[in-house]
C-alpha cells in the first residue's frame, strides 16, 4: 500500500494523503517495573532528596536550615523534583495504572507539587520549597490511604 504510494510521485501532498490511512503506531514502552519497584527504587528516593532539603531541625545543637547552600546544592532538588514530576506521569500508563479516575487525580496532584517544588528550586525559594514538599507528601499520603490502606 506505501510502496504503492510511493511509486505515484506526485510529491509531498500525494503522501501525506496516502499516509493518513497508516494507523499511529504503538509506543514500544514497556512497562516492567512493578508500582511497588517504581515507588521504591524512584520515587521514594527522589521525593526524600526534596524532602531532606527542605525545613530546619531543631536539637540541642540549635537550629540547622536544611536548604542547599550552593548553587548545587540547589540543582539537585531542582533535578529531583523534575524526577517525580515527570515519574508521576509514569504511573498513569497503561500496564500500571488500574485505569481509575481516583488514580489519576492523586498523580495528578503529586505532578503538580512536583512541577511547584521544581520552580520553588529554581528560584532559591526555601519557604515555597518547604510548602511544596509538604504538598508532594500530600499527594504521597492520599494515594496511599486510598489505594494501600483501603480507606476511603
Ligand atoms: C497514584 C497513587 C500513588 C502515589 C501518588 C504515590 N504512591 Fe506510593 N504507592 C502506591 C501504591 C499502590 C503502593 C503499593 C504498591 C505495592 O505494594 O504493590 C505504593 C507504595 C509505596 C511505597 C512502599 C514500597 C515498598 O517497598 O513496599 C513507598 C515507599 C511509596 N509508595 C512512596 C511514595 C512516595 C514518597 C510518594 C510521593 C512522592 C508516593 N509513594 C506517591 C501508590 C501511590
């Protein structure tokens, strides 16, 4: 059917035209780690590098910022944070997510405060980055009462 087309050189429109009847090919992503792994081996992790940069600690020896202190110090966040943005998406694929609106609202959402927590980042925002990571633990917290904890 191309080759067909192909030999009727009439140029670009005349393949175009031709084309429109090719059915999308499928994306050959492959969907193999589990949620379980995805969670552990990426998330996780990510979320605990905006997480452990976030906020102060208070002990006998005073008060400590956790904020990056050098420019770094700060991409790292900023690159982790774009890590569970764009691993949120992830877990809306087809393979992996139980295809539930539920679902997708709570990816959604930890998109969102991910996407927040990057230009918190960005901008050497240490409030914003605090706020926002409370948000990624949010997202974390609401999926998990839903669909680990069965609450409802
Ligand atoms: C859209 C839903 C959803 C969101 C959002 C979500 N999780 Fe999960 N998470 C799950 C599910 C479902 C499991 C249980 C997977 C299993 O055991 O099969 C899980 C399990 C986990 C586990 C346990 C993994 C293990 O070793 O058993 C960790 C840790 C975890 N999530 C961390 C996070 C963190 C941190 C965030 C936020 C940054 C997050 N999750 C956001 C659905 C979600």
């Amino acid at each position: 059917m191309l080759t067909k087309c192909l030999t009727v050189t009439l140029g670009v429109f005349a393949l175009a035209g031709c084309q429109k009847n090719v059915e999308p090919a499928q994306p050959p992503y492959k969907v193999e780690l589990t949620t379980k792994d995805l969670m552990q081996h990426s998330i996780d992790p990510s979320a605990g590098i905006i997480w452990g940069a976030s906020g102060y600690v208070v002990d006998e020896h005073g008060t400590t910022d956790l904020s990056p202190k050098t420019p770094e110090g700060w991409a790292v966040v900023e690159n982790n944070a774009a890590i569970v943005a764009e691993l949120s998406n992830t877990l809306m694929l087809p393979g992996r997510s139980p295809e539930e609106p539920k679902w997708n609202t709570y990816a959604v959402q930890l998109h969102d405060a991910a996407m927040a927590s990057m230009r918190a980042a960005q901008q050497r925002d240490r409030a914003g980055l605090l706020r926002t990571g409370g948000d990624i633990y949010a997202a974390c917290t609401a999926c998990h009462k839903y669909y680990v904890l069965r609450e409802k």
